[in-house]
C-alpha cells in the first residue's frame, strides 16, 4: 500500500519547474531533459555567459530524505573533481527556496541510444572495437581517481562527431584510501562488466536474425575470436580483467584479427 501512495505523492510534489523560470537569479529554463530516480534535468541558458547550461534538481520528494541529499551531494563533489572536455564540467551549487541544485556544462551531443534506436546507427565489429576503446579510456581516467561510474550504458554516452562524452554520475562513488579493496574491486568489475554490455550491444545493431528462437551471443553474433574473448573477459564468463591496460592490449589484437581478416 505504502508504493502507489509514495507514487502519487511524488507525482504532485516532483512537478517540474516551469520553463522561462529564472533560478538563483541567473539561469532560465529552456526545456526539461528528462526525469531520474532522485534528479530533474533542465536545459538553461546563462543569463551571464549567455550560453547553455545543465541543472540539475533534486526532486523535491527527496529533499528530506538523508540518503537522497548524500547521493547528491556526493555527485557533486565527484563532479568538481572532473576535469575532461568529455565529461561534464561542474560551475556551481546552490539553493532557492528549501530545494536544491548544481549547474554543469551543457555538452550538446546526440545520445548513443536514440543514435541506435532512431538513427538506426550501425557499428560493424571494428567500428564497435574502436568506439568501446574510447570509452574504456575514458573509464581509465575516472579508475585512477579512485572514481566508479558504476551506471554505464548506452543512455549515458553522447556522441559529437562520432567521439564519446560520458554523462550522468548520479550512481558513481568515489573510493577513498581507508575504504575496502574489496570495494574498489567490486566497483572496478561493474564498470567493466557494463562496458562489456555496451559493446554487445554495438554489435548487435548489424545482426538480423531470421530464427525464430533466440541464441547465445555466442551462436547469434559472427565475430573474430579474440572479439569473443574480450567480451567473455569483460561479462566475467572467463576470468576477468584485472586493469584496463589488459583491455586495451586485448582491444588492439582485436581491431588487428579484423583488419586483418579483410
């Protein structure tokens, strides 16, 4: 009973804020980007710069609640350690009237999921390849901050001019020294276990299947063995990888089996 109460509390009280509203006196929402779990995105322009911006809202049915202010605010702080022109960049935290936001960058790419699903993009085995070498890099630099992103999926990558951006951090964590290796371990796998789903599903935007029964990726997908072996690393159906430069070698010798099967 308690759910559809909590539903349609959250439904009236999480109503988002009205275009052409002026928040901390500086930013004016354009359009609203979406709706998560505990944030509300909005488009802005930057009365100041002049230029677009991203805030991000907690929900208002959230804003009593300790776990839901300490996911924020940790997205913050990680966000504030972000440095890379393809990752959001963090400008500002504030509060207006009891609820709470932060600004970042507005990175106006085109979301990898409506480029696959509406733009019907096609990544052919090395395509794909080259494409999850990027991304894994751009993984590598949030791992050797001791940062998880621990949400990666093809929702959560930008494309401009075909090169990744890496976006949403609202699930990512932070390991600090004194925490478990174990942890770090378990967040270090999950990210690699999702680049592992995202290249699956790269490749299968080329697969048309005309049998009626679903297979294995194995069985469904014609790809190189040391593609199969990658994969089978990163989905921890073989032993998994212990860092990234182990991908990335791997990466290589793929790319080359499918150069040089052409």
């Amino acid at each position: 009973m308690l759910r559809p109460i909590r539903s349609i509390y959250q439904f009236f009280v999480d109503q988002p804020i009205k275009e052409a509203s002026i928040l901390n006196h500086r930013y004016q929402v354009l359009d609203l980007i979406g709706i998560g779990s505990y944030g509300i995105v909005y488009l802005c322009r930057d009365l100041q710069s002049r230029g677009k911006k991203v805030v991000k809202q907690l929900r208002p049915s959230k804003r009593k609640n300790r776990n839901e202010m300490k996911l924020f605010q940790d997205e913050v702080t990680i966000l504030q350690k972000l440095k890379h022109h393809h990752m959001p960049i963090f400008h500002e935290a504030f509060s207006q009237n009891g609820h709470y936001f932060y600004v970042m960058s507005y990175i106006n790419g085109v979301n990898l999921e409506d480029e696959i699903f509406q733009n019907k993009k096609r990544f052919h085995e090395k395509d794909a390849l080259l494409f999850i070498e990027k991304v894994i890099k751009l993984v590598d630099i949030l791992h050797k901050q001791d940062i998880y992103h621990l949400d990666l999926r093809i929702p959560n990558l930008l494309l401009i001019d075909n090169e990744p951006y890496l976006i949403d951090f609202g699930l990512a964590k932070q390991v600090k020294p004194k925490h478990s290796s174990i942890k770090r371990e378990e967040y270090r796998l999950q990210d690699y276990y999702d680049v592992g789903d995202i290249l699956l599903y790269l490749l299968y935007t080329t697969y048309s299947s005309n049998n009626k029964k679903a297979l294995p990726w194995t069985e469904e997908l014609s790809l190189k063995e040391d593609t199969v072996s990658l994969l089978k690393k990163l989905l921890r159906i073989d032993k998994a990888y212990s860092n990234i430069q182990s991908i990335l070698d791997d990466l290589d010798r793929a790319v080359k089996a499918v150069e040089n099967s052409n």
